[in-house]
C-alpha cells in the first residue's frame, strides 16, 4: 500500500494536491456524532471502544483525508490518576484539582499503558476499519495546556499565573510529569500503529515570551525530540511566536490567522504548513464563502508542504453544508 496523502505531505514531498482534514472534525457539530454519543458521559462513552469507534470514523464520510481518534487531551492525565468529569460550558473539570505536592505525588508520570488501554484498542479498531484507506492520527495536550486542566484553571491565563506564582514548585513539577507521561503515551500509539500526531497547546497562545519559553516551548522540544518515527504536527491556538514554533521539532507547524501562510512558508521553507481557512466562515458564512476561503488558502499554500486545516477547531454550531463545502473545496471540487 502507498503511503498516504497526508502522511507524503506532512514529509514535504510532491503531492497531487494538498490533503484536507480538521480539528475537532468528530464532534458536537456532526448530527451523526450526536446521535451516536447520545448524552453518555464523556469518559464513559471513551472507554467503550465500539461507541468510540463509531464517532472517531464519522469524518469519514465527508472525504477527509484522514481520521483522528476519539478521546481529550485530558484522556492522559486521567490515566496518570486524576480523574476528570466533562461539566458543560466549564469544559473538562478534575474531581480534585492537583494544588500541593502530595497531589502532585498521587500523578503517575509513567502510567501503564493498560491504563489508557481503551485508547489502544481504538486505536486498532479504527485501523481495522479503516484496512488501510486513510491514515490514522494520534494526538496528546502539551504539558502547559493539560496542566490548566489538572489545576482547575482551564483557558482563563490569569488565573494559570496566580496559581503558577504562588505554586512554583507544584507548578514546574506538574509539567514535568506530564511531559515524561506524554512522551510515554505517544512512544506507545506510535508503535501501536498511530501514522502522525499532533501536539494540542491550545492555551499557549496566550503567555508572554517568557512564559511561553519555560511552559510551552521547553516542553514541545523535549517530546518531540523523545517521540519520533511519525511526521508531527505542532499547533498553538493563534500561536504568536512562529519562530519558536518553528525550530520545536516538528515537521508540520499548525498555523493561525495572525500568520500569513504564504510568508510562512517563504520564511521556513524547511517546514510544512497546516491550516489556516478561518473557522468563523464554516460557522457563519455560507458555503460558497467557505468555498471561497478554502480556495484562497490553497492558493497561499503553493501546493506542496501544505495540509489544509482551520485556524482552529470546528465549533458546534458550524452548518454541516458548511463542512461539507470545506472538504468539496479543498479537494478541488
Ligand atoms: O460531549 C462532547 O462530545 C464534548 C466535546 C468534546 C469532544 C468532541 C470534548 C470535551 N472533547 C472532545 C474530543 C476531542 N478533544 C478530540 C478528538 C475529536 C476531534 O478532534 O475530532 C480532540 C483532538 C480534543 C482536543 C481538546 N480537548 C483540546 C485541544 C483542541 C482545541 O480545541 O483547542 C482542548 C483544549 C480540549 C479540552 C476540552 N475537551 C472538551 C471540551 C468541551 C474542552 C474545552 C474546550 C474549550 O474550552 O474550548
């Protein structure tokens, strides 16, 4: 079997056109996952590896160019040893959020792989599936953005501050533990079959330079020179610091609005670019601006070195014909 088309970009090689998939493409705005998901807790619905099955290959009748597995950034925490609950609109809530070092203590960052073992069987399963049609993505939180999780603070960055300032030893021992248990976790999709991965620092985004160099950067460096063998896609949420990004280590930088891809991709023509249609269009535009949006991007992407993907992830008010048009028109539709 060739390699894939997603797999042959990501290692900037000629491609017949650029490959198409989105963050947050398995979620709340597919009817379909809706239905499957169905009110189930999150964590529950995770572990139950048919269901989870089912809402990691919906995408796929759309005609992404690839799959990525149904779990949350939180899925490692939770299996280090704290445990989490989906609260809505809170977002991901531990039942005990970490605060001193003796919660620091009780997070394994070497936890065994059996006990994210639903994960690898999804894994599996999704291959089986798939027999080969469409290349499978892994993902894991970077340390910052899990770490505002297991502390309780989640996107609100002052709140991360306080807590880092007045906690620095718990704080630096946080990330510490879950850059180790990433690496782990990672090392062990990827010799179960995973074919890329993507680094999730969504809340980076937001931290000063200094900030950013100790809890984001020093953290994306160390997995991604620890955790090889498959193309990795590095994305911050409107990452300011594109120098940073790019000299991380990973082969694909996801990028942001506040970047232009074409001067991007001038001024690091050693890297692959991901993105960076603006998601607002697929939430409310209509689907010739999102066919619009979508063809201005490929433009910009120059063909080659490029997956399409959005600034961000797909929001779940986002029309279906929306999606629909996105994945049409990137394909050249
Ligand atoms: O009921 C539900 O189904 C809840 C929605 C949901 C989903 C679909 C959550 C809760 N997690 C997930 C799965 C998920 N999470 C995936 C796999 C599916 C896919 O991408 O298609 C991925 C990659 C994530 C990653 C994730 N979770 C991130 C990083 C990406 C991003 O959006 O920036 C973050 C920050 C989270 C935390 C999270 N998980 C869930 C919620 C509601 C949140 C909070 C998000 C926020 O506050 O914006």
């Amino acid at each position: 079997m060739p390699d894939h088309l997603l797999v042959r970009a990501a290692r900037g090689e000629a491609v017949e056109r650029p490959p198409v998939w989105a963050m947050r493409q398995a979620g709340r705005w597919d009817p379909e996952f809706r239905r499957i998901r169905a009110g189930q807790d999150f964590y529950a619905f995770n572990e139950d590896v048919d269901r989870a099955a089912q809402a990691t290959l919906c995408p796929r009748r759309f005609g992404v160019d690839a799959i990525i597995l149904f779990y949350d950034i939180t899925t490692l925490p939770y299996a280090m040893g704290l445990p989490f609950a989906l609260k809505t609109g809170a977002g991901p809530t531990p039942d005990r959020p970490v605060r001193t070092p003796d919660d620091l203590k009780r997070l394994n960052p070497e936890p065994h792989p059996d006990s994210y073992g639903y994960i690898r069987a999804l894994l599996k399963k999704v291959k089986a599936e798939l027999g080969g049609a469409l290349p499978v993505i892994a993902f894991a939180g970077a340390p910052f953005t899990v770490a505002t999780y297991c502390i309780g603070t989640g996107k609100d960055v002052a709140a991360t501050r306080r807590f880092a300032a007045e906690n620095p030893a718990v704080w630096d021992g946080l990330l510490d533990r879950l850059s180790v248990a990433t690496v782990g976790f990672l090392k062990t999709l990827i010799a179960d079959g995973a074919d890329v991965y993507q680094l999730f620092d969504s809340w980076a985004g937001m931290l000063d330079a200094a900030e950013y160099e100790a809890w984001a950067q020093a953290h994306h460096a160390r997995i991604l020179a620890a955790a090889t063998g498959v193309p990795r896609v590095l994305f911050v949420k409107e990452g300011p610091y594109l120098d940073r990004m790019a000299s991380a280590g990973a082969e694909v930088v996801s990028l942001g609005r506040r970047h232009d891809l074409a001067a991007a991709r001038r001024a690091y023509p050693q890297l692959v670019f991901q993105g960076n249609v603006p998601e607002h269009v697929l939430r409310t535009g209509t689907p010739a601006d999102v066919e619009a949006a979508v063809r201005e991007c490929v433009a910009a992407g120059g063909g080659t070195r490029h997956i399409v993907n959005l600034n961000h992830g797909v929001d779940k008010s986002t029309p279906v014909e929306n999606f629909e048009a996105y994945i049409r028109a990137a394909k050249g539709g």
